[in-house]
C-alpha cells in the first residue's frame, strides 16, 4: 500500500508530494498513522541544506508528527496498537552514554533526529522508535499536540533551564509558533513577562496571553524600554538574529540569565566579557527537551495552563506554508491535517 508524503528531492527545489510505500515497522519502531504534523523553521532549514551538518535527500521532514499506533515491531514493548504518540525530534539516543543515562538525552551524540537524519511527519505515515514516542493524553487534540511536540517542549526546556523563578521578570523575544507558549510558560513559572516582537499583531496576542509588557521593537528601542521596567532577570530568545541577541543580553539585570534557542546564519554575536563577569550574567544554550518534558507539556495542556494558536494547512499547501512562514504571516504555529 501506498501513503502520500512531502519529500525534499534536492535543498533547491520546492518539496514533491509523491506517493510512496507505506514503511513496514522495524523490531524496535512503531507505524504511526499521522493525523497533525506540525510546520517548524527547522523543517524548512532542513529543506534548503541550510546548516553545517545536512540531511540527505530524498527525506520527509517533519519532527511535530501526532497520530494514531498502526503496527508494532517484533520487539516492542509498552505500546499499543490504536494509542495516540507523538513523534518529536529526538527520534533516537543511545540509552548508555553519560548524557542518556543522566537525564540528558537531548546532548546524546549518537542521536538521531526526526525529519533529519529519519523520515518524519509531513506524510500519512511515519515510522519511529517505540521508545521515542510520547503518548498524548486524552483530550489533547492532534492539531494542539502537534506544535507542543517541538515548539512546546523547546521553549517549556528553555525556561526551564533558565532558572527563572516566582515573582522574576522575564523577557520573550519572538512572539510567534516558539514565542507565544515561551510567554505562557514563563508565567506559569510566576514570573512577570515581557513580549517583544516587532509586529502589534504578534504583541496584541501577548497581551490575550497574559503579558505584563509589550514591546514593539520596530518603533522603539527594546534595550531602553526594558531597562526602563529595571531590566529582565531572564531574556529567552526565539528570534534568529545576532542583534537581537545583543538587544536581549542588554536588557539583563545584574545576575541575568541570557537563554539561546534560536540558530541565527551568522552563528555568531558579540558578547561583552567585562560586563558579563562583573555582571555575573549566565549565557545558556539550550536545546529541545526531553521525553519527560513533553509529557510535563502535555501534562500542562492537558490541565488547561496552555492555550495553542495555530492555523490548518493540506499537506499539499506546504511548499505555500514554508513562504508563509518564511515571510511572517503566520499567527503562531501552523499544522497540516493529514
């Protein structure tokens, strides 16, 4: 039997839907029929080639897969035929490495990630590691689960890792698919936040969210008018671009924390020493969460802490929704419905 999926035939050309053989599981994966699958940067950073370590086409991107168990391996335990998993982008770690074994699974350098080096969820079906998938509890939809599956468990990992505690402010750069469950999470945290962005679009659905402050940093200046509100304890930066790390590193107050999650082209920014030692500033790079912090994710949604903003696409759409995307017209997230 054949399944349709969105395959990248060469970094530049637009992504093909073509009709493929539907995977056969192996002794340790499950056969995911995929009901969402969510749109991420990376997937179009994987399209076009655009990092130092590439996927090799063809592949199927698509590391935000939610859907129903198929089939199972022969050696697969602790899953079932009908449970809805999702597919996150860590698709595969060594289990035995000082990383895996101390909670760290996301720093494995044996991992194998989900629409990179595996096939992922831009398709009807997808195969993952039995191991790898997380259940999505009931009353979780496939269209919400999908973009908590990468942008949820990123950006909850980042404050997370952050440090960030009750009654501290922190600072939100990108309100977008990242941005808008980074402020939500930050505020669970019990912190004041701050939403900066450069569209009042983006900042008006902050405020929906729960923002203390907005900033518009197309007409003002976000260092200023931070440092106005006594600066930031914690500034977590979803926007690729190096002057907007500087801006959020600015913005810290003495004993900060500055958080990178985004991957700007340049992989560089300038970065004062004098002022980060006798500032005692932290700078933390911080990667997508674990198996146990999408649960929480879930979890958290689940109980109804989080809200999704998203909008559907057709999985024919994608080639549009990469420009979308790419352009920023997009609210927040955006989720092909298979």
């Amino acid at each position: 039997m054949n399944m349709r999926a969105a395959v990248v035939t060469a970094f530049d050309q637009p992504l093909e839907i073509q009709e493929i053989p539907i995977p056969e599981p192996g002794p340790h994966q499950v056969l995911v029929r995929i009901e969402a699958s969510g749109l991420c940067h990376t997937d179009i950073h994987a399209a076009r080639g655009d990092w130092p370590v590439k996927p090799t086409p063809p592949f199927t991107p698509g590391h935000e897969g939610v859907g129903v168990i198929t089939g199972i391996g022969s050696a697969v335990t602790g899953r079932a035929v009908g449970e809805r998993v999702a597919i996150p982008w860590l698709g595969y770690a060594c289990g035995t490495c000082e990383y895996c074994v101390s909670g760290r699974e996301t720093l494995c350098e044996s991992q194998q990630n989900t629409g990179y080096a595996l096939n992922g969820g831009h398709a009807e079906y997808a195969v993952a590691h039995a191991d790898y998938v997380v259940p999505v509890p009931e009353g979780v939809s496939p269209v919400e689960a999908a973009p908590l599956t990468c942008a949820g468990v990123t950006t909850y990992k980042a404050v997370k890792v952050s440090g960030l505690r009750p009654a501290e402010r922190a600072a939100v750069f990108g309100i977008g698919g990242l941005g808008h469950l980074a402020q939500q999470y930050a505020q669970i945290f019990g912190a004041e936040t701050v939403a900066v962005d450069i569209t009042d679009d983006k900042l008006r659905l902050a405020e929906q969210l729960g923002a203390t402050h907005t900033v518009n940093a197309a007409t003002g200046d976000p260092v200023a008018e931070i440092k106005a509100l006594g600066g930031v304890d914690v500034a977590i930066v979803l926007a690729a671009s190096p002057r907007v790390l500087e801006q959020a590193y600015a913005c810290l107050r003495r004993g900060g924390r500055l958080v990178l999650v985004s991957l700007p082209k340049d992989n560089a920014m300038s970065l004062p020493i004098f002022e980060t030692v006798l500032g005692g500033i932290s700078v933390i790079g911080s990667i997508v969460g674990t198996r146990a912090d999408l649960a929480e994710v879930f979890r958290l949604h689940a109980a109804g802490r989080t809200r999704v903003i998203y909008q559907t696409r057709k999985l024919d759409e994608i080639n549009d929704s990469f420009a979308e995307v790419l352009g920023s017209a997009v609210p927040a997230r955006l989720v092909f419905e298979m």
